[in-house]
C-alpha cells in the first residue's frame, strides 16, 4: 500500500525553498538525490487496465540498468491523503512486460489484459529531486520534488509537484503533521490525482472535475457498444460526463427522461456496482 501526500507547486520561489529545505521540526531530510525519469504507461487497445481500477507504469531512470515495472490502483484520495494499491517489480533490460519477473505483478497483468496486446497510452518525463526523511534512526518518508514534463499531439505541459510518501517508521500521525506545516509555510495546492491520472486528463484534453472518474469512464466506454440495457445505461452515463441533459438524452436515445434521471440518481450513491457483473477487490 502506497500511502502519500502530493501537491503542485504553484510559485518557482516555492519550489526553490522546498529544494533548500533541510528539515521540517523534528523531521531531518538527508542529502538530495537527482534522477532523470522517463515514465511510460500502458493499456490495451480497450484499456481493460483502467476498466479495472488500475495502471501499468514502466520508469527507466537514465543512466540505470533495467526499468521498473509498478502496478497502482486509479483513485485513493481522501482528506489529503492518498493510498493505493502499489505492487512493483524490477525489468531486467530487454525484457517484455509480459515476462516481469515477479510472478504476481506478471499475473495481474496476463489477468487484467486476458491475452490482447499491450501498447503505449502515454508518456511523461520528471527531473525528480529524492530525500529521506529521518527521525533519529527512523526512516519516516521519502519527499520527492519534481518537474514533469506532458506532450501530447503538439501540446505541452509543464507543472512542479512535491511528494511525502510514507515509508515502514512513519506513521499517519507524522503524514499529517508535514503535510499540514507545508500547507501553511508554501503556496501549495493538494494534488488529488497521480501522475498518470493528471496526464491522462491532458491527454484527452478533460477537466479535473467530471461526472466519470477515470475507471468509470474506462468502463463505460467498454460496453457502450452492447444492444442490451446495460449498453443503453453506458451510453448515458457517457453522455451525462460529456454535459449532457437529461432531456438531451431522452430525445438521443428515445429513453424516458424519468428513466434517465433514476439512473442519474442511482449512479451518484452506487457507482459502478449498478452493473450486476463489475467486480473490484481489493489485492493482498
């Protein structure tokens, strides 16, 4: 389980303090590390990944052998923490990702893409600065401050985000307590999404506040091509993401505008357990 505080550093004077910062009360951070990363991640053709709650990132840090293959869950962000899913496996050079060589993070892979290709869905690239975080003899967090770079189709990107990840002698309490000094002594603004997550909305040219989040969406569009019922329900919770009424709908998809808004309202307080056959559980 990956468990983190992340924000975006607005003002370059903030980012300039954050990389002289040296410790933080009772916290002491350790000398910097500087690694150059190209991130790239990958889905299936359907993106049976995202549909599953999940991304595949290979990380290939310049100047190193081999890469680094991370399975992490969508989502996780709750009152300015973030905790997912993390299972991670080194990459020998030349290896494919369908052979990793850790037997779980392979077989999560072979499940969530059931034999179809896998293929690039997008790439970033971060200058990420590293500390540890230490009291005493205690290894607290790892604080990552970072400047990502996004291209897509002609367009670019560029933001600075700063990390406090927990690590085994850290605590909530101690996440808490950075997290909150930060907030008061930097204009920073808390980062709700992953990397991937804010790429992918740069990519597909989306808002940060939708209807769908990015698994849903993912799903959805999955089965939206279905003649049954739960294609026609896809098609308007597409719709309803994309801004649509109701009423625009019902004349769309000769539905009952009644119809459409008990969807509405049900999708809201169930999700996507609407659908009798969506599963998510949660790994060990």
């Amino acid at each position: 389980m990956e468990i983190e505080s992340k924000f975006l550093v607005t003002k370059e004077a903030d980012f300039q303090a954050l990389e002289n910062l040296s410790r933080l009360d009772s916290y002491v951070f350790s000398e910097a590390k500087i690694q150059l990363n190209e991130d790239i991640f990958f889905d299936t053709a359907d993106r049976n990944i995202m549909a599953s709650g999940y991304y595949l990132r290979v990380r290939k840090a310049y100047g190193e052998e081999g890469s680094w293959v991370t399975i992490k869950s969508l989502g996780g962000f709750e009152g300015g923490t973030h905790r997912r899913e993390e299972y991670v496996s080194f990459l020998p050079e030349g290896t494919s990702v369908l052979k990793c060589p850790d037997s779980h993070v392979r077989d999560m892979i072979l499940e969530f893409t059931a034999g179809f290709d896998l293929f690039p869905l997008l790439s970033l690239k971060q200058k990420r600065i590293i500390r540890q975080v230490n009291m005493g003899k205690k290894l607290i967090a790892e604080i990552y401050l970072d400047r990502v770079n996004l291209k897509s189709e002609g367009r670019e990107k560029h933001y600075n985000e700063f990390e406090v990840e927990l690590k085994n002698d850290g605590s909530s309490e101690d996440l808490e307590t950075i997290r909150c000094f930060l907030l008061k002594h930097y204009n920073l603004e808390e980062s709700p999404f992953s990397k991937f997550e804010r790429a992918f909305l740069f990519m597909e040219n989306l808002p940060e506040k939708t209807f769908l989040n990015l698994r849903e969406r993912a799903f959805c569009v999955q089965i939206a091509d279905q003649k049954n019922v739960y294609g026609k329900q896809a098609q308007i919770l597409i719709g309803l993401d994309k801004g649509q009424s109701c009423e625009d709908l019902s004349l769309l998809l000769k539905i009952p505008q009644t119809e459409i808004e008990a969807l509405h309202s049900e999708f809201k307080e169930k999700r996507l357990s609407i659908f009798p056959f969506t599963t998510y559980e949660k790994r060990s």
